[in-house]
C-alpha cells in the first residue's frame, strides 16, 4: 500500500515536505505523531493522529506514539488563546498509562514485529536535561528570528506569551532530533496546527547532525457548518467509557451530517475506496436510511469499545422507536438511559410507597400527572395503548411495585405511541 495516495484520496494532506513520498516508498519507515496526555483518555479529536499512525502501520512503516509527558507540562501556544494549566509528573503517569490501554486497542503493538508500534514519553528524556546544557546543546542552533517567524508564536505575541510557551517549539524539535538519533525516526505527522513545530524539528535535525528529516500535516477537522468537531453540548466525545458512553459515542456519529458523514467515513474508517464509494451511492439513492452516519458509528465504535458495545449501542438507539424490549431495557445503565430519555418529563414518586405496590391506575393518573384522569388511563389501557419497560399493561387492576424498577430507581411509561415519562422513585 502507497501510504500517501492512501491519505490523499482519503483528504488527509495537508501539508508534506518534498521528497517524504520518495522516502516512504523506498524503505520502512519510522514516524511518530505527539498527543497531549493532559488527561486521562483520548477524544475523538486524537483519533485524526491515531487513524494516520494506523494507515502508516498498515502500509509497513513503524509508528511511534508520543505522549507529551514535558511539553505538557508546557504548554503548547499553537492554536490556544490562552496558557493551559501545567501537570504534575504523578497525575502524567497516570495519564500515560490509560492512554496506552486505548492506544492498544487502536495500534499493535507487537514487539516480534518489525513495524510494531511503540509509546514513548518525552518526560523520560527531557527530565534529566539540565536548563544550561539544553540552551547551549540545541537553544544555539535556533535564531530568533527563525522561531518568530512561525504562525503559533504570531498569533500568540498580541495576547502575551510566556517564555514557558515559547520554549516549547524548541522542545518539541529536541523530540523530533532525540527519536532520529535513537529510534531512527524520519518522519514527523500532526495536524495543519502542527507545521510549524514540526519543521523546526526537521530543521534542528539538518543544522544539528546534517541529517535529513521530513514533515506531513494532515487538515484539521471541522463540521461542514463551521463548529468545532468532536464537541457536544456535554463536551469532549471522549474514548473512554466513563466519560462518553458506546452508546452516546455511537450516537454521535449517527447524528453528523450527511456532508460531514461523507468526509468522516474517509478519514476514521478503514473502509477502502471501493466501499466507500459504494456506500455513497447507496446513500444518495436514500439518505434517509442514513447509511453513510450508520455505517461510521458501527465501524468506530466497533474499533473504540467492541462488537458487543456496538450492539448493545444499536439495541438502546431502537428503544425509542418502538423496537425496543424489557430486556434491552434492564441492560442500560442509568447514564444511557437518561440519554435515551433526556428531556422526556422525569415525574418523581415515592420508592416506600412503590414498595408496597400502588395500583397501576393510581400511579399514571394520581401520583404522576401522565393522565388527566383513571378514566382516560382505563380508556388508554383498553385501547392497548399504555406500557410499562416496554410491556403492554392488558388489565387496569394491575399492582406496580419495586420490581418494576430499572436500574432500582425508574420506571418507563409509553403512553401512546410517543409520550415517554421516566418516573423516578426515591
């Protein structure tokens, strides 16, 4: 596989330094990309950098996953407003290693492998630089003038920059010359952001050791109406399940545009030209099926979490069209179905009462407002039309107690085709 036709047909150039192509196709390659390790898991936004490593991978060269253990510590200015907040070494360690498990998921890395990834921390090389030895070994090969020419530290001058800032162009060159001269790394990728950090490396490399090193940047990611990719009202759409579950991370691919569905299944699929294309013809004949955003929500959170999460996922988003059950109900967790059901009305009853079971009349009509009146809930349930989890209610004597309860706290009424109401019992 050409490494590079395979990113160019997929939109993921956009910028290269000459002569990388050459290099790639003549020999096994070695090429890292940075990631911040200011938290404990990965969002959506990593997964640009992680999706080239794994193309990379695949084509035969080696990736190399650099946390930023120092720089983070730093700061970087590229496209930040202001100076982020500084970590201590304790809280990085425990970043790097949960950053490793998703990584593993996304990577191989296989040690009997030629070409298996690796996960490196510039921490563990620039702790022991003392602040002398670092100004003397690289601080004299970078002019002024050279660093204040770059789009991150101009942007940045207006608002006020920390030297702490400034200094983190010259860290990150150290990373691209210090993984050259022991990994044998040529190639650094990042995102568009990313260039001017990135050729400064390749530039330390040549006036430093006279080597020769390359650059690649792929296009930062947007959504096709001008807001910020990967963020949802509730934030980040993170990796980890703690903080974005399988079934909202699914369903926030599901519900992306038709325009950014057909640029997304390119860049964070491994779905190959063929399929794609076919996949595009399919869905402009129907885009109301929405195969493209169906297709993408299967394919990562397959990758991202598992089969079984995957399913569980497509299982939970028919609950609300009608094709859920009881049983996929009792599986959700409380955070997935108050996702399900968010902004459905959440009557509260209470859970003493529930115990001793409460008549089924009683429960929709007077300690919930779902009826106006027991007689339009009998008519309701004569009609067939009231469900309790999923499950007809056929009697109108019907006693509801604590056994009901999904998660031991809620209870899900349908009345109707489409009034849902999650009584909450506390």
């Amino acid at each position: 596989m050409d490494f590079i036709s395979e990113l160019e047909w997929r939109g993921m150039i956009h910028d290269i330094m000459p002569g990388t192509q050459e290099l790639l196709n003549k020999e096994m390659v070695s090429a890292y990309v940075g990631i911040d390790p200011t938290a404990d898991s990965l969002h959506i936004g990593h997964l640009v950098s992680v999706m080239l490593l794994k193309h990379l991978q695949r084509a035969g060269h080696k990736p190399i996953a650099l946390l930023g253990g120092a720089t983070g510590m730093i700061g970087d200015p590229s496209g930040k407003s202001e100076e982020r907040n500084l970590l201590s070494e304790e809280i990085l360690r425990n970043n790097q290693e949960a950053l490793k498990k998703q990584l593993e998921k996304l990577l191989d890395f296989d040690s009997e492998l030629s070409n298996g990834a690796e996960l490196v921390n510039n921490y563990d090389w620039m702790k022991g630089y003392d602040f002398l030895g670092f100004i003397r070994d690289i601080g004299k090969h970078m002019t002024i003038n050279y660093m204040m020419a770059k789009d991150s530290v101009k942007k940045r001058l207006e608002s006020g920059l920390s030297f702490t800032e400034f200094s983190y162009q010259l860290v990150q060159a150290y990373d691209f010359y210090y993984l050259y001269k022991h990994k044998n790394c040529r190639l650094q990728m990042g995102g568009s952001d990313q260039w001017g950090n990135i050729t400064s490396g390749s530039e330390l490399i040549r006036r430093k050791d006279g080597g020769e090193a390359f650059a690649l940047t792929c296009p930062l990611i947007t959504k096709a109406d001008g807001g910020k990719f990967g963020k949802t009202e509730q934030g980040n759409v993170w990796l980890d399940p703690r903080y974005t579950s399988p079934y909202q991370f699914y369903q926030f691919w599901l519900n992306v545009s038709d325009e950014d569905a057909a640029r997304y299944i390119k860049i964070f699929t491994m779905l190959d030209k063929q399929e794609i294309d076919d996949l595009n013809a399919k869905h402009q004949e129907a885009p109301h099926t929405r195969l493209l955003q169906k297709t993408l929500g299967r394919e990562l959170t397959i990758m991202v979490h598992s089969e079984e999460e995957y399913q569980a996922a497509v299982d939970a988003s028919e609950i609300l069209f009608g094709k859920g059950t009881t049983e996929s109900l009792k599986k959700l967790s409380e955070a997935d179905l108050l996702a399900i059901f968010e902004g459905v009305p959440q009557p509260k009853i209470s859970r003493a009462e529930l115990e001793l079971g409460i008549d089924i009349l009683d429960l929709v009509a007077e300690k919930t407002d779902v009826f106006t009146s027991k007689g339009e809930a009998r008519r309701m349930i004569k009609n067939n039309g009231l469900s309790l989890n999923k499950e007809k209610i056929s009697a109108d004597d019907a006693a509801i107690d604590a056994s009901y309860l999904l998660n031991d706290k809620f209870i899900l009424i349908q009345k109707g085709k489409k009034n849902y109401y999650l009584v909450n019992a506390e």
